[in-house]
C-alpha cells in the first residue's frame, strides 16, 4: 500500500461564489488560491466546468485555465473536468493547444461525460443534439488525434493543438469512464468529492484493466477528497456547514451561493437530510490536523491512489489557505 507521503496534492476549484460577494470576487480568489496551491508545491490546480448554477462561476473552464496558469508559473493547470457532450472536439482542441503553446507542459485536459447542467441548459449548449452511448469514446479518440502528431493525409488539423499532446485524462463517478480509460491507457480521476459509492469498485476496474499505452506505462489514479480543516475538529466542523449547506441545495435543487458557517447546521437536520449530506460527502476528511492526517492515511489505505485531489470551500478565504496549509503539512515530506 502508498505511504500517505509518496501522494501527490492537488486541487479542484469549483470557483464558488460566495454569499454577498461577486463574480470577480470569485475569480480572483481562485488564482490566489493557486498561487498559495503552487508556494505549497501541490502538483496541478483544476477547474470544473459547470453551467447555469448560481453560486459557481467556472463555466468557461478553458478561459480560466488560461487565467491561472498566466498567474502562476509552475503548478500544472487543467480542467477538471470539459463536460465533452457539450462541445466539439475539434473546438476543445485548439482551445487547449492555445493554452499548450503559451504555457508548455503545463496544462491538462481531464474530460467528463456528463453535461454539467440541467436539461435546458443542456438543450442551450448542444442546440438538440442527440448524444449516444458511442459518442464518449469516439469523441475523445478525435480529441487525440487532433492534439497528437499530425499523420499523412490528414485532412482536419487543430491549429493551434496538434504535436501539442496535451495529457488527456477521464473523469466519471461510475465504471464506464474506468473502463474506457483502461482500454485507453489514460490516467483516471473519480469524482469521490460529490459521488463516492462506486470508489472501490471503479478503480478496481481501472487497475485490473489498464493497457499500457504511448503516454502512460501502468495506471494512474486520482481521487476527489473534499477538505475542511481547521486547528481542531470542533472549528472543522462549523466551517463545513458552508459545504453541508452546498450539498444540501444541490439535493433539493436550491441553489444559492456559498453561504457563510452556521452553528450546528447537521443537528437541525431531520435525519434523511443528514444521510444524505453524510452519503454525498462519504469521502471527505473534515477535522483537526490529527484528524486530517488520520482521515488521509485511511483514504491512501483503502485506494491505493497517486494523488489526492482537494475540493475546499471555505466561507472565508483566509480559512480556505489555512485548510489546505494544514492538508500540506499532513502529506510532508512529499511537499517539503
């Protein structure tokens, strides 16, 4: 089994819009953020794309990815994930083979395959078009070719993008993306930071599978790990009731931005709503920096992962570079 101290550490922002606060508000934060990320020496910094959510301001992923990366200068910068169905391949690729050619060996495309929206949001990027069960595995293999060498007689070339190689990864929170990413010899992030129940199972498909390829010799697995970490477990847990209130909208479809800490939120909870936020947060780690550490130790014991993928909202953006100083410190030496 992985010593928690040969994990890398890394970060997914959803660029949360906080309560009273602003959209550049927002973004700002997020490029502070990955600055603190980069002084910490976590290993790359990615941002979610999602749509027509109040409270969360990275829909144009690609934008941001390119806004961050100008404010750092070593950390990698990726999307975590672009919601492919949403998008041409051809048009994603010369977005990341821009962002490739300004800043080189820095960026990722990691992609997903749901559409990151509801149903008329969906309808809105997608101008009625019908996905198919195929259509997932066609599209990134089109992705890869138009990022990779350019072959004889290839008639659509991405430009900027190809001879870029951009490192294409999958991301899902079921055994399908597991599975094509296996037979694909691609490194493989499971969204255990908002669907952890198939964890185990997914990355034990992954592993059991994976075929060697050109870019990555033996399987590579990353995992979303939601933090809240405070100097002990008792402020842990006041400031994640910002992140149970967050999961609580998404559950009932009351979509706010990110609200301030409240006093004792799970206790005023009727009991189904707290197995609900426990079974949608069932990976986080949420404490004190005894209990973070344990809480990491576990989560390398049980999966075995190559890297931690931090997803942190915290009310207060001081508090939030307080948490992951306190996550970094718990995964030394690695980040000494």
């Amino acid at each position: 089994m992985k010593s928690l101290h040969t994990i890398a550490l890394s970060m997914l922002d959803l660029v949360s819009v906080r309560e009273g606060s602003t959209v550049a508000e927002a973004l700002a934060i997020c490029l502070r953020t990955a600055q603190h990320a980069e002084r910490l020496g976590f290993k790359r910094y990615w941002m979610a794309e999602h749509h027509n959510m109040p409270g969360i301001a990275s829909s144009a992923t690609a934008v941001l990815v390119g806004y961050v990366a100008g404010g750092t200068t070593t950390i990698r910068v990726g999307s975590g994930g672009v919601m492919l169905p949403n998008h041409a391949p051809l048009v994603v690729a010369e977005a990341f083979g821009t962002l490739a050619e300004l800043y080189p060996n820095r960026i990722d495309l990691g992609l997903g395959r749901a559409p990151g929206t509801d149903q008329a949001t969906m309808r809105a990027l997608r101008r009625e078009r019908t996905e198919t069960a195929d259509d997932f595995p066609q599209d990134v293999a089109e992705l890869q070719r138009l990022l990779g060498p350019v072959q004889a007689g290839q008639r659509l070339v991405a430009m900027p993008g190809a001879n870029t190689n951009v490192p294409i990864w999958l991301l899902g929170s079921s055994l399908f993306s597991a599975q094509l990413a296996a037979e694909r010899g691609l490194p493989y992030a499971f969204a255990s930071h908002f669907a952890p129940r198939m964890l185990l199972q997914a990355i034990t498909l992954y592993r059991q599978n994976f075929r060697p390829s050109a870019t990555l010799a033996k399987p590579y697995v990353t995992i979303g790990v939601p933090l809240i970490a405070a100097p002990t477990d008792e402020e842990a847990d006041y400031l994640a009731s910002s992140t149970y209130q967050r999961v609580l909208g998404i559950l009932t479809g009351a979509r706010l931005g990110l609200q301030p800490p409240t006093d004792n939120f799970m206790a005023q909870r009727h009991p189904q709503e707290r197995a609900a936020i426990s079974d949608f947060l069932a990976a986080a780690v949420i404490g004190g920096s005894d209990t973070v550490q344990e809480r990491l130790s576990a989560l390398a014991q049980a999966t075995n992962a190559d890297e931690f993928m931090l997803v942190c909202d915290i009310y207060d953006p001081a508090l939030r570079l307080r948490s992951l100083d306190i996550a970094a410190a718990a995964m030394q030496p690695v980040l000494a």
